[in-house]
C-alpha cells in the first residue's frame, strides 16, 4: 500500500481542509478558500487530481471556482437540492445562496475512485447538518473525513435534516471500527470538550483528553485527526445513553430523556446556548 499523506490547511479562523497527496498528486477536501490551497500545492510541489466536498455550505467550498480555473480536475460532493439551498446560512452576504459547483454528483452507496492517487473513497449519506450532507471513507487505510457532521468532542449544528437524522448518522459513523480516524473541517475540539465535561464532569478519558488537546492547542497543533474510538469514550453526543449523561440533563435541564433522540436533542439544544452561559 502506497504512503498517502493527510495534511490541514487551516482557512478563516478555524476551518481545516484536508488535504491527501503522495509528494506529487493531491486532492483537497472541502476548499472553502483557495489561496491556502494554492499556496500548499505550489509549496509541495503538487498537481490537483480532485476535490471533495461533503456538504454546500460556503466555507466548504466557495474556493472551488478558483481552483478549477487552475486545475479543471472533478469536483465530487453531494446535489444541492432544494431544501438546503434555501436553509443555507446567509454568507457570505444575505440574499445568497451556494454556487452549484459540484461536478460529480455522489451519494450513498457510491466508491470515488481517485486513480492519480491510487486510492477510493466509500460515500456515506449523514443527513442532520444539512440534508444532503455526506462523508468519505477511506476504508483501506481507515481515514473519514466528516465535514460538519462528527467534530472532535462534538457535533454540527441541525440546519437542514432534523434531529432524528442527526443522532441516526452519529450512531452510523460511531459504529465504524474504534482506529478509524476522523478528519472534521473545523478546529472546534476545546469548545466542544468544556461542553462535554459540563454534560459528564467524571469521565476520566474525557478529563485526560481535555488536557491532552489543551497542551496540543498551546503548541498551535491541530487536536485532529481524532478517532472513532476516542470519540465513542468522550463526546456526549455519542454517549447519549450514559447515565452521567442522563443525570446532568435532569439536573441542569429538567429534561428526563428516556430515548436515544429525546436526548441527543436536549444535548444539542443545550450546546447551542452553552458559550452564553
């Protein structure tokens, strides 16, 4: 098996773009600016073979039209339908909605064959962030790169699927094997783990990752890539079930969840109020 590196290229404040090369062909995923792109390849040395976008939010991909002016290499990722078009977050100007720039529309069930990197992806359907919203699975050498579905400690906010889909597509991806490692877009890890030590203050993993990723944030490392194994001992909306878990929502929410969803819901619900606290 060839080396096939995976290297971040930090873009706006706190977005990562994946990128997978062998010293010579690259692919890029999720470009939603082009100059740092441009300036990783031009740096290594690199040739475009592809790009990947998991979901059409403009911080995903509004670099895509520069670089196939570049490179008209394919540009894979999911249909833009309806729905998401017209729930897209006003940005980067209200009134706008994402540019249709995918080239190569995939879906589940679908293999992206990258040739120039002798590599392919398994497409996988996660709706919740966006109803269209889909990861790559690179099964051979075990890598996911999940867009805004599955963060380091955490997970996207439900803009265009609804709640059931959300924790549908968590457990999905949390059943994979515990080595795979997870490539998210953005560097969101320590937020997320101050979240999840509110929600489970006695989780041991929690509390020692909570201070390994601390010192990595310290030295201007990256906390990514994570694993499915990590996540699944140390991300609340993995754990949903837990009793602590359950046990804090009573105390600090009043909700008596009784299901997976009922939950996860008031987890995500609770997140999304929690830096105001």
């Amino acid at each position: 098996m060839s080396e096939i590196l995976v290297e971040p290229i930090p873009a706006f404040s706190d977005n990562y773009i994946w990128m997978l090369h062998d010293g010579k062909h690259a692919a890029v995923v999720d470009p939603g600016a082009a100059a740092p792109v441009l300036k990783a390849l031009d740096d290594q040395r690199l040739e475009l073979c592809a790009i990947l976008l998991t979901h059409l939010h403009y911080d995903h991909h509004f670099g895509v039209p520069e670089l196939i002016e570049r490179w008209p290499v394919p540009v894979f990722g999911p249909l833009l339908n309806d729905f998401d078009r017209i729930s897209h977050p006003p940005f980067p100007r209200p009134g706008t909605v994402p540019i249709d720039c995918v080239t190569q529309v995939v879906g589940e069930g679908d293999t992206v064959a990258l040739g120039a990197l002798a590599i392919e992806l398994s497409v996988l359907a996660v709706p919740g962030h966006t109803k269209g919203h889909i990861v790559y699975l690179e099964r051979e050498r075990g890598r996911l790169f999940t867009g805004d579905t599955l963060f380091g400690g955490g997970c996207g906010k439900v803009f265009g699927g609804s709640m059931q889909d959300m924790i549908d597509s968590l457990d999905r991806l949390a059943a994979l094997p515990n080595e795979t490692q997870v490539y998210c877009a953005h560097e969101y890890t320590l937020a997320n783990l101050r979240f999840a030590l509110a929600v489970e203050p006695a989780n041991r993993a929690l509390n020692a990752r909570f201070e390994a990723e601390s010192q990595k944030r310290d030295l201007g490392i990256p906390t990514l890539p994570s694993t499915i194994g990590l996540e699944r001992a140390t991300n609340p909306f993995l754990r949903v079930m837990e009793p602590q878990v359950l046990e804090t929502l009573r105390a600090e929410r009043g909700v008596s969840a009784t299901t997976r969803l009922a939950s996860f819901e008031a987890l995500r619900n609770w997140k999304d109020v929690f830096k105001t606290q």
